[in-house]
C-alpha cells in the first residue's frame, strides 16, 4: 500500500531537484511519508495539503538530494596523517597493508563510525564501501542510518581478518544473505585489484557477482607502475585483462580508471561499466588526473568518491566536488568543461546510477526514497546567490549541511548527530589511535 499520510514537512528557500530538468522551486518544500518522498512544490502548498505535520523550516535552507560517495574505505579514518606524501604502491606496501595487519574488528567499527559521522555532518546519504571485517562495517551503519553498499575486499594473500581466501569467499556468500533484503545495505563483491588478485579470483569473483545481481567492485588502472605491473605479468592493460577474462559488464564498478586509452574508454562505455571517480586522493598520490570529460562524453556513468581518509584526508563531497570541477577545467584548458551542473550530477543522480540504484535516489521526486540534506545559504561565503547549482559546487562546504534525512530519518539537526554518539566516538578513535602511534614509535 503507498503511503499518503505526511510525517514530515522541509521548507526552505529553495529547493533543487535535480531530477532531469533540474528543476529549482523558490520557497519549496518536500513532503515526506514513512521513507519515501510523497510530493515537492512550494512549501506553503504542501503545507496546506498536509495540515498538522511536524515542519522543519529555513527560511535560508537549501534542500537538495543527499550526496552519493561511491568509492570509500571508511574505516581508513584511523590511518589518516599516518603516511603522507608518498607515491601509491610506496604507501600501500610500507605503511597500510602493515597496518591494515594489525586491525581488529571493533577498530574497524570504530574507524568506520568516524568516518559516518563525517559524511553525514558533510551532507553525505549513501557511500560504497570496500574494505576489511565488511560486518563491522555494516553494524556501524546500521547505528548510524546511513544508506551504504559493502562489501569484504578479496585478494591473493591472506586477510588479516578471514585468513585464506576461501574463507573471504564463505564470508561473502554470507554478507549477501545476511544482508539480501535490509532496506539500506546492500553487499558487493569486491576484488582488490588486478595486481593482487589472480585471474583465477578475478574470474570466481565475477561469476558470483553474476549469479548474485551484485556489483562487483574493483580498483583499476589507478596509476603507471599498476598499468606497468599487468603489463609485465599478463601482457595486457588491466582494463585489456579484465576483458579477455570476460568480466567487463554493467555489474562493475571501477574505482579510479586514471590511465585508459580513447579506446579503454569506448570499451568500458560499450560494456557498461561504470566509473568512481576520485580526483583528491588521485592528485595527493600523484596517480594523475582521470579523463572523466572524456569518459562522460562516451556515456560512460561517472559518480564521484573521495577514497579513504588515508589518501584523501577526508570523506567531504563538496570538498571532492569543487576540486573535480576545477582541475579538469586546467587539464582540458576549457573553463566550460565539467561544469558546476555535471559535477553536481556526478555527486548525486550520477553516483545513485554508478549503484544501480538512481530509480530509488539521487534526485527528489515523488515514490523515490527520503534521502535529502538542507544546507544553510546564510552565510557570507553563500551571498549573493545567482545561480544556486554554482554555489553548490565552487563556495559550499560540507560545514553548510545543518540537517540530514535518509530514509525518511532525521539523522541530523541543527548540526547535531541524531543516531551516532559523537564524543564517545571520537574519545575511542583517540584512544586507538594513541595505540597506533605507540607502535609507530616502537613502543
């Protein structure tokens, strides 16, 4: 049965759609019924239309869709300042994965809370995660009321948390039974890369991926030395690998695709796949610049993702939208490339189609899913406004995001979490990253 009875009202200067038109309604509002969004328009007509429903009000709000982060390691929080200003394969062999060998669970939970409470103070709704103990991810957001697909990565040494690769294998096929019918986590299947999964994984991987309808996730051609390393082993680019392996398909997803030829491009857009585009943590490890106007241009979906807070050093997605806008703005010597409208498509209804999931969110309109943030436009930084869709991505910040449904949820009021305890949080990260720093130092 649909839901017709409001259960909350937001009202605000504007609010911007960004369904196909990208429609903006001056002094619009949102009505809200259980987790779904029944109707937008002006603010006073919902409120007349639905009487008596409790109402959140801003005069000077912005309500837009809620951010789509489609490529993160949350729980990276924990490592982030540990390694700076190193070169990737550096970084990953001599600092992370030593680290990562040292995690437990209940230090990923508490990573990954962190970094929750992170993105919903930053206007981030849904994320895609890969990472280590993918249950503990999911328990924390399950606290949280986040919207997130999760999913354990694989590769050929043994896991610091399943051991042997077959048992990352069973713990997979039980996270997508665990979780096949939870309305806000969905699993993925997750090979780490080419350069640490062997054909035979990748290959195993990807038919369960198609046997489960779930994404399958997987770094690729992030950088030269990885371009170089495929090369030297299999004769192939990794996106040429993956395609004589039969794997390219709509079900992927591809997080970093730096180093692609014109013709890599027309292939990933022939097989559908689909891109995570992350151009902070990119530029900070010097892998290079994305070729995502050219990639959009051949139809590629391109969504935006910050990565870890170890390579970023953060989870803000209007921070990773401006700079999106602007370096492909010097890369291309075109100011008109990657406008302000695309880069917000990419953070929103684009990421939501990176996930399979733009029929549900990514946009207000009506039967889709309550997930939406209201911004505060009062502020110097954010006046004058002409064009809304501009401030968004070259003059807001995440620090803007004062309220946060998803869901239907209120999971955030007046800047103040509404499901996450954020001082406990932050007293146990502390804690565990005096741990951390302790043995770095030997003791």
């Amino acid at each position: 049965m649909s839901q017709s009875r409001a259960d909350l009202i937001l009202t605000g200067q504007y609010l911007l759609t960004l369904d196909k038109d990208q429609t903006l309604i001056e002094a619009g509002g949102i009505a809200i019924g259980g987790d779904t969004i029944l109707a937008v328009g002006k603010g006073s007509e919902l409120q007349a239309r639905y009487p008596g429903v409790a109402v959140i009000a801003e005069p000077h709000g912005l309500i837009m869709p809620g951010l789509v982060n489609v490529h993160t390691h949350a729980a990276m929080s924990l490592f982030r300042g540990l390694a700076d200003d190193l070169p990737l394969m550096q970084w990953l062999q001599e600092y992370i994965f030593p680290r990562e060998a040292t995690l437990t669970g209940e230090m990923v939970y508490q990573g990954t809370l962190l970094s929750l409470c992170e993105m919903i103070r930053s206007g981030t709704t849904s994320f895609c995660d890969m990472y280590l103990f993918a249950g503990e991810v999911a328990r924390a957001v399950e606290q949280s009321g986040m919207r997130a697909w999760i999913g354990e990565v694989l590769y050929d040494f043994p896991s610091p948390h399943y051991g042997e690769l077959e048992n990352g294998f069973a713990y997979s096929r039980e996270l997508l039974e665990r979780y096949r019918h939870h309305p806000l986590i969905t699993v993925t299947l997750d090979p780490h890369a080419v350069y640490t999964c062997s054909p035979d994984l990748l290959t195993r991987l990807g038919v369960l991926a198609r046997e489960q309808g779930a994404l399958y996730v997987i770094h690729l051609a992030e950088n030269e030395e990885e371009v170089r390393t495929c090369r030297e082993r299999y004769g192939r680019t990794p996106v040429e690998h993956l395609e004589a392996l039969g794997l390219l398909g709509p079900q992927v997803v591809a997080a970093h695709c730096v180093m692609l030829s014109e013709a890599e491009i027309a292939l990933l857009a022939e097989r559908g796949v689909k891109v995570a585009h992350c151009p902070e943590s990119n530029l900070k490890l010097a892998s290079g610049v994305a070729p995502a106007v050219r990639m959009l241009a051949s139809g590629l979906v391109v969504g935006l993702g910050t990565d870890g807070s170890a390579s970023n050093n953060d989870v803000d997605m209007f921070g990773e939208m401006n700079t999106a806008a602007k370096i492909h703005k010097a890369a291309c010597m075109d100011p008109t490339a990657m406008s302000a409208a695309v880069t917000l498509h990419a953070a929103t209804l684009g990421g939501a189609a990176v996930l399979g999931a733009d029929a549900v969110i990514g946009s207000l309109e009506p039967g889709k899913k309550a997930d939406c943030i209201v911004l505060d436009l009062n502020q110097p930084h954010l006046t004058p406004i002409y064009h809304p869709v501009s401030h968004l991505v070259y003059a807001a910040r995440g620090s803007d995001v004062i309220h946060s449904v998803i869901n239907g949820r209120v999971v955030m009021r007046d800047r103040q979490l509404q499901t996450l305890d954020e001082q406990a949080i932050l007293a146990r990260v502390r804690a565990i990253g005096a741990g951390m720093g302790r043995c770095l130092n030997g003791g």
